[in-house]
C-alpha cells in the first residue's frame, strides 16, 4: 500500500499536540504516527491478536460506540466499521453488535485466508436471547449467520473454537456479553466448556468441558470449591493445535484468580498444561511449537518466556528490558516483538518494538491513559500489525477526544 499520505508535515503536527501534552520522550523520529479515527464517536479495536487489516492493508476494522466509563448494557449496541486508508481514512459501516465487550470488542476480524470476508459476533433476541456470528463478504456485502459466537479462526479461515460468554460475562467482566445469563450454577459444569464451530455449515460441537480440565492434572488446594472458566483461545500458525488459558477463583485470599495455559488438538485431544505456574497472562504462537507468554516459572522471575509446545523446555526473552506484562506480537519473520505497557505511575502507557536478536528495544512513543481509564473499561493500546508488518495501530485516549485509533509507520526500523 502506498503510505505517501502520512507525509513529514503530518507527523510533525501530531508531535506538537502530543508534546504539548507530555507524551513524547526522545522521539527519534524514525515513525510517523497519526489519528485514523475521530469524534463524533469512540473508535477501537480492542485485542492484539485478531486480523485488523485486509489483505492489501488498506482497510482497517474498527467498532464505534457513543459512551465510556461503564458496562454495556444488553440494549447498548456497538457500530462496526473500517476505516479506508487510501481514502482520507473515511469511515466505513459495515453493520452492528449486541455481543461486545470493552477488551475483545465483538470478535471483529477479516477472516483468515479470505480476501473478501469480515466476521463478528452478535446477539439475537428470538426466540430466546442467545449469541450467534455474522460473516459478510464484502464483495457482495451479504451477510451469513452462524447460530454460535466464535473466540479464534483457524488459520484457514475454516473452524472456529469459542469458550462459553455467557459464563465469562460473569467471572471476567470485560471479556464476555451482557444479555444473556450464564445457566449454569456448576463450579465446572460438564455441559459447558470449548466449543468448535464450522464456519461453513455452522455446526457446534463441545469438545472438552470445564469439568473435565477442571480435573485435569495436579490439583493445586485453591482449586477446591473454585469456580471454573476458560478465557484467550488461540490456534497455532498451522492450525494443528490451539491454546487456551484454564481461570479459577480461589475461594480465600488477595488473588482474584489463577490460571493454568493448556494446548490441545483442534478436535480437542491430546491436552497438556505447558504452564502450571497459576501466572500465565497475555502470550502469541511464535510458530507451531513454540509460545512467548508473561508468566512466572516456578523459581523464575516475572517475565517473557518463549514455550516449547509439550515439552518442560522454556527461555526468557527480553530478560531486563521486557520487564513489563503487555500484548505481544511477533511481526512478520518473527525477528521484531511488538508489545505495549499498562500504564505507569505517570499514567502513560508505551508501545514498543524489540529485535530478538540484537535485544534492541526501540520506543513508539508514550500516551497519556486518564484515570477514569481503568478497570473494566480501560483502554488498553493492543498494539496490532499490518501484514506486510510495516504498520502499526493502536487503541488510545491520550489526545483528549476519548478512545480513537491511530496509525504508526515502522517501515524505517524495520525494513
């Protein structure tokens, strides 16, 4: 794509507002950065590890609602669009979403291996309120339902894997959809669990359920009497494997919950706790075999370390200088990590690039994240690639017109 419109003079006018806002630090000028959405509204698009751009990376997805600063309510619908970059970042509906949430938004994706279909999750009312995933071609602008929500795509754009919303609404605001109750009242019921979904005939089958991880390998005392979820699935980059993170509330002390990282086969075989540590946070596939996840090993400090998949083999990556839990990404090559911070005491939040080999850490700024960003409702920068892995984007409040997208050009660094 041609990225000519994001010329010198509109880089140097966004760093004066974000100078004059304190919010850059030692820029070296080797990006450009600018706002690719605007009021009337809020923009965003939420989680780091969904397809955002189109094959030509020229469109841009992204969802626009009219609040902040509280939970949606099952009536709030969320407006989902794109943005054009080759057209003065013109604002594109493409449809709506009752199924949404501030961290993960609706599922908003391009469709893996298409170069034409964009899907999301959405909520229907009748006869009975439930969740279900639109699929538009956006060819034809056609739109296909498929009677169950999705969490992940495969990389052939073929199956998706989904955990049950309704119960994470419940123990993970944030991350679930408000309008439909979690039905079961089950610490880990065995009616409910990780799902497949055929994206072509719609058909969902339960692959494994909460009961049966739940029981799965050694059992920790604060398990017991816990109540059980799953939340962050993720296929592998060849669609052999998935992982998923295993989530459960002790029933006594300071810690809101504690988490196991599994893998299994996409027919839902074959599982193993690559992570028993309780820490496992935000992680991305590397490759195949092999997943970079914030956690702490046992004996281990806090940190990046790189999984080989079934296997006790691990490392730290970025040891001293990935000090931070964030969203990590490879880009293209797996050469450069993309990752971002939460904020600090200053409240500013830094998205940033790291070469694995050299252990370069190269800054993409740093943005102002009020105080009324927090919580459920926070807005987190999710730093996201395009594919030919020489744009950035970012979700941020720092400008002062509530949460917007914006736009980074890394091609200088990383060429």
């Amino acid at each position: 794509m041609d990225t000519s419109f994001m010329n010198r003079r509109e880089f140097v006018a966004g760093s004066t507002i974000l100078a004059a806002h304190g919010l850059l630090r030692g820029q070296d000028q080797q990006f450009t950065v600018r706002a690719i959405t605007r009021e009337p509204g809020y923009h965003w698009f939420a989680y780091y590890d969904k397809l955002q751009f189109d094959p030509t990376n020229r469109y841009v997805l992204g969802m626009k609602v009219g609040f902040q600063h509280r939970s949606p309510k099952p009536e709030d619908s969320v407006e989902v669009g794109m943005v054009d970059l080759g057209d003065n970042d013109r604002w594109i509906t493409l449809g709506a979403s009752k199924a949404w949430n501030w961290q993960q938004g609706c599922m908003l994706q391009w469709v893996p291996g298409s170069k034409t279909e964009v899907l999301w999750n959405d909520r229907e009312d009748k006869p009975e309120p439930h969740y279900v995933c639109r699929i538009m071609d956006m060819a034809t602008k056609k739109v296909r339902t498929i009677p169950h929500p999705v969490y992940a795509i495969s990389p052939d754009g073929k199956t998706g894997i989904a955990a049950d919303f309704r119960r994470l609404n419940d123990t993970r605001p944030g991350y679930g959809y408000s309008g439909v109750p979690d039905p079961s009242l089950e610490l880990a019921p065995k009616d409910s669990g990780i799902f497949k979904v055929d994206l072509a005939t719609g058909s969902q089958k339960l692959i494994f359920s909460m009961a049966q991880v739940a029981a799965f390998g050694q059992q920790t005392e604060d398990m017991k009497g816990a109540k059980h979820w799953f939340n962050h699935l993720l296929f592998n980059t060849d669609g052999t494997r998935f992982i998923f993170l295993h989530r459960w509330r002790p029933t006594s002390g300071k810690v809101s919950f504690k988490t196991r990282m599994f893998t299994a086969s996409t027919e839902g075989k074959d599982l193993y706790v690559l992570d028993p540590s309780g820490e496992t946070s935000h992680f991305i596939w590397r490759d195949p075999q092999h997943v970079l996840a914030w956690t702490q090993p046992k004996g281990m400090q806090p940190g990046f370390y790189l999984f080989k998949d079934k296997t006790t083999e691990f490392e730290q990556i970025g040891k001293g200088i990935m000090t931070q839990n964030g969203h990590c990404t490879y880009l293209p090559g797996n050469e450069w990590i993309l990752n971002d911070t939460y904020p600090d005491k200053e409240r500013l939040q830094h998205p940033y690039l790291f070469q694995v080999k050299t252990g370069k850490k190269i800054s993409l700024g740093d943005y102002l994240s009020p105080r009324e960003y927090t919580g459920e409702w926070r807005c987190d920068n999710h730093p996201r690639f395009s594919n030919d892995g020489r744009l950035v984007t970012f979700d941020s409040p720092h400008d002062g017109k509530g949460r917007q997208l914006y736009l980074i050009d890394i091609s200088k660094i990383v060429r």
